[in-house]
C-alpha cells in the first residue's frame, strides 16, 4: 500500500469518527457506548494498516482495513440518516464487519481460502450474517426510522425464516471453529506460533455467540450481563489479536541477525541447520546443498537427498549464487507467508553454503596436492634404487672386474723385466680403486642398500660410524616402518650429518629416533657454531620438502653460539 493510500485512509477515518460524534450525542447515545463502538472500527483500521505494512502481499490487513471502514460508516448512516432508506443501509453495513471477520479468521494467516469447503463456508457467511439485518428488532428505538427488510419473525414466513437464519448463523459458528482447529491441527510451529493470539479470541467471540443465539431459539442457556460484555470485549480483541499474529511472525525476522553471527564462527553443516532453524523459528527445516559433480543434492552428511514435493505443510526454497543453485531448504509452508525473512535467511545460508563448497574443494586440492608430492617423492626413490641397482650391478661390477684384471696383468708382467709398465698398471689399479670406492658412496647416496635390507636403525648406524664427528645414538624404532618414511628419515639424518661436518666445527652429535603416537620423530643436534638458515636450493630445503609431501614438518632450530638442531615429524598411518 503506497503512502498515499494510507494518508487517503487515515483522513476517511478521521473524518468518518468525526462526523459520527455529533449525531450520536444528538441521537442520545450514551458517551461509553458511542466511544466502544468507535474504538472498535479504529482499532480494526490501525490493524489493518500495520498488517498491510508488515505483509502488504496478504489479504488480511485489507479484510481489517474494510471491516473497520465499514463498521465507523454503518455508524454514520445510523446516528446521521433520517431516512429509512439510509438507517437500512447502516443495519446492512452493521453486520458486514462480522462476515469480513469470518473471512479472516478462515484465511488466517496466509489470507487465502485454500479448498472448496473453506470458500464455501466465507460464503455463507456473507450471506447468513447480512441477512440477520432482517431480524433486527427496533421497537426499543422510538427515533429510529423504519428497517426496510424487516420481519416479523414471531408468526408465520418470519418466523420459520428467523429460525433459519439463526440454525445457519450457529452453524457457521461451529464451521469456522472446526476450521481454524484444522489450521491448528495441521500447522507445524511456525504456523502455530502466528494462530495462537487468533485462536482463543475468535473462538470466544464465536463461543459468546453462539450461546445468545441458542438462547434466543429456546434453549435453556441464558446468557447475563456478564457475557455481554465478554463478547464486547472479546470483539475489540479480534483485530489485536490478528495484528499479534503478524507480529509474532515478524519476531521471527531477528533471528536473522543471530544467523549472521553464527555464520561469522564458520559452522558445520549440522550447526549451519539448526542455525537457519533458529532464524525461521521452524526446528523441521531441512537443509541441502547443491552437488554440481552428481547434479543432485546432499545432506549434511554427504548423503544423496530427494527433495519433496510441494504440499499443504512443506515447501522448498532454492538457495541460489550468481543465478546457480548451491542448496534447498525443505520448511514450513507458513514461512513462504514471510518472503522477506526467506529471502534473508536463503542469502546467509547461500552464502555459508558457498563458502563450505570452496573449502571442501580447496581441501580436496590440498589433499590432491600431499598425495601427489608424496608419489613424487615414492617415484622419486624408487627411482634412486634402480639406479642405484643398476650401478651395483652394472658399472660396479664391471670395474671391480676391471681392476682383478690390471692386478693380474701387472703380477703376470712383473716388476723386474718392464717396471715402467708395472707402475704404471700399478697407478691405474689404485686409480680404479678411488673411482671404485666413490662409485660406491654415489650409490649409497641414491639409496643405500642397507636401509632397503636392513631397515632405518643399521641405515643410521652406518651413517653414525662414517661420520668424521662422534654421534651418540638414541634409536627407538624396533618395527619396519613405510619405506618413504624410512627413506624421508634417513636423508634427514643424512644431510644432517654432512652439514656437521661441513659447517658446525662441533666436537658431539645427537642423533635421536624414536617412534611416538603421532609418528616417527627424528632429531639431530650438534654442539657446534649454531648459525644454520635453510636456503633456497639447500639441501635442507630439499629435506624439507620430501617430509612435507608425506604429511610431516621440519624444523631448524640455529641460534648463534649455540648449536643446531634439525627435527622432522613424520606421520607413519
């Protein structure tokens, strides 16, 4: 409703109350009545206003809007016309309010009418309850002019038309009652939170009624004073207590705030649910996410999920990103009756959504990552060994034979008849010898063969005993472990060692292995100058990187004057 319409309504309103004063005092209406009937038409137009504000796409604020237009003009042609024609015209407009309340409380909350019987029964009461202006006894009102469609309901026609009017207006009573239970019955909490002001009113509106209207076809109920004034009473409360309604429904919209709060601590997917719960105050939602690889949607498990089909208690919202879905949610249907709050809590859970979407693809890429640096480095070894076999087997054996040769030749010649030739067969041979011997610490570079048979604590024992600093060895490693973790600890160790008797000018080294909970942790430390920085292309670098693509971590601990120690962590699942 534009501004302009509600200035429009807010002047007929005034100017309705106000033109309906003077003649209700000249009529002799007493000031307590003319003030009751004129609070109840305002209080249906300021409800009215504030449910059209708050769901301008409802029904409802404009039923209210209209009852309480309607109720102050019925009050205008029955204090201000003279006429007959015009004082009918005021009895007719009396009764309409109370067929737009019918209509509302059997539409409430969403205000539409859903099935045949629910159109049929607003219907009816249209027609019954208007029709009531003909019983309408004036014979209290000696100033009032004539009712037009009056009857005499004591003989005769009248009488049984009466009689009809006042079964049908009963039994409407108890329709509307049954409907609005069903309302209830069927609601779930969001649609049960809006109906519980709605309910207790209406129904001791109709339960006031409906024992007048027994009492007036001869029932023994009596109805006082008292209840009189219930039904007063209880006829202004109806247009509160369907503002109250939307209100409750309203509340609701700060859950969105609190569902942006909790979005900021990033939550799992079971608490990212209950929060969108929380927000739309609907504990049976449902949330799924969009799954582009299947083209389908999951739990929040992982598990592939059929979203339902539409019905009278469930709908389905997509979630959507830049025009993509990314989820659903699976709520109540009552919630689609607060598109605002919807569209706010769809776009924080879109966005959370999204946002579990990129970290679980970055971490799978993370994982793709560690497992494809760690067939590196298995290739990488596997490599090493090979070639290290092929030394061992090839080039290796093909000079230890090379070198029985020359010292064959050479003792065969002997000394005395050629000496520069023995000499020189005898430099040749030692020469061989070096090349033999480097020959073999390249292979047991590449892969020491000892650690392929013997395992990480003889591999470590071997490197201890050629190592030109003493080390002191605390092994712990009584099982085989994963070939990449021994070779990941072994160069360790290794390259260790190497820069101590390089760079530490150290007097002891530590060498420490032992098997944890967690894995395998290697230590070395030296008592030397301390200084070390891992640099790039180094061969701690290198290190580094190896233990790393196995999932563990290395660290250098250097300070000046005080040593170095190089720790690695290797994970041994």
């Amino acid at each position: 409703m534009s501004s302009r319409w509600r200035a429009g309504l807010i002047a007929l309103t005034t100017a309705l109350v106000a033109g309906s004063v003077g003649p209700a005092v000249a009529r002799g209406v007493e000031p307590v009545v003319a003030g009751r009937e004129l609070l109840a038409g305002l209080l249906f137009v300021v409800a009215g206003l504030g449910t059209s504000a708050r769901r301008p796409d409802s029904v409802t604020g404009i039923l209210m809007i209209a009852a309480g237009m309607v109720w102050l003009a019925a009050r205008c042609f029955l204090w201000v016309g003279t006429t007959a024609l015009g004082f009918t015209i005021g009895l007719v407009l009396v009764f309409v309010p109370i067929a737009l309340v019918v209509h509302m409380a059997v539409a409430f909350p969403s205000g539409r009418l859903s099935s045949r019987v629910e159109r049929l029964i607003v219907i009816s009461a249209y027609v019954v309850i208007v029709s009531g202006v003909a019983l309408v006894d004036l014979d209290g009102c000696r100033d009032c002019p004539t009712n037009l469609f009056a009857v005499d309901d004591a003989n005769g026609l009248g009488q049984v038309l009466g009689v009809a009017i006042k079964v049908a207006t009963l039994t409407g009573i108890v329709a509307v009652t049954l409907v609005l239970a069903a309302h209830w019955r069927r609601g779930t909490s969001a649609a049960r939170r809006t109906l519980v002001p709605v309910l207790p009113t209406t129904w001791v509106y109709g339960a006031v009624s409906a024992a007048q209207i027994l009492e007036e076809l001869g029932t023994p109920w009596r109805v006082g004073e008292g209840w009189n004034l219930v039904e007063e009473v209880s006829f202004l409360a109806i247009p509160l207590a369907f503002l109250a309604g939307m209100l409750r429904s309203r509340l609701a919209g700060g859950g969105v705030g609190t569902l942006v709060v909790e979005l900021r601590k990033g939550p799992a997917r079971g608490e990212l649910r209950a929060a969108v719960a929380k927000a739309l105050r609907d504990p049976a939602v449902e949330l799924a996410s969009w799954d582009s690889d299947s083209g389908g949607y999951r739990d929040a498990e992982g598990h592939p999920v059929t979203l339902p089909p539409h019905d009278d208690r469930l709908a389905v919202t997509t979630i959507e990103r830049a025009g993509q879905p990314v989820g659903a949610l699976v709520h109540d249907r009552a919630v689609l009756e607060e598109p605002a709050l919807l569209d706010a809590v769809c776009a924080a859970a879109g966005l959370a959504l999204e946002n579990h979407r990129l970290h679980a693809e970055v971490t799978n890429r993370l994982e793709e990552v560690r497992a494809s640096r760690a067939r590196i480095v298995e290739v990488g070894d596997a490599a090493r060994r090979r070639v290290e076999r092929n030394l061992h087997d090839g080039a290796q054996q093909r000079l230890v034979t090379l070198s029985l040769a020359l010292r064959l030749a050479r003792s065969r010649l002997g000394t005395a008849a050629h000496p520069g030739v023995s000499d020189l067969l005898a430099e040749a041979a030692d020469e061989l010898s070096a090349a033999l011997h480097e020959l073999r610490e390249l292979a047991a570079g590449l892969h020491p063969p000892i650690l392929t048979e013997e395992g990480l604590v003889a591999a470590v024992e071997s490197l201890a005993e050629r190592s030109p600093v003493p080390v002191r060895l605390e092994l712990d490693a009584p099982v085989r472990l994963a070939a990449p973790v021994e070779a990941a600890a072994y160069f360790v160790v290794s390259e260790a060692l190497a820069n101590v008797a390089k760079h530490a000018h150290a007097s002891q080294v530590l060498v420490r292995a032992v098997r944890t909970a967690q894995g395998l942790a290697v230590e070395v430390t030296d008592d030397g100058v301390g200084g070390a920085l891992v640099r790039t292309g180094s061969g701690l670098e290198g290190l580094r990187d190896r233990v790393e693509a196995l999932g563990g971590r290395l660290s250098l601990c250097s300070e000046a004057g005080q040593g170095t120690s190089v720790i690695a962590h290797l994970p041994c699942g």
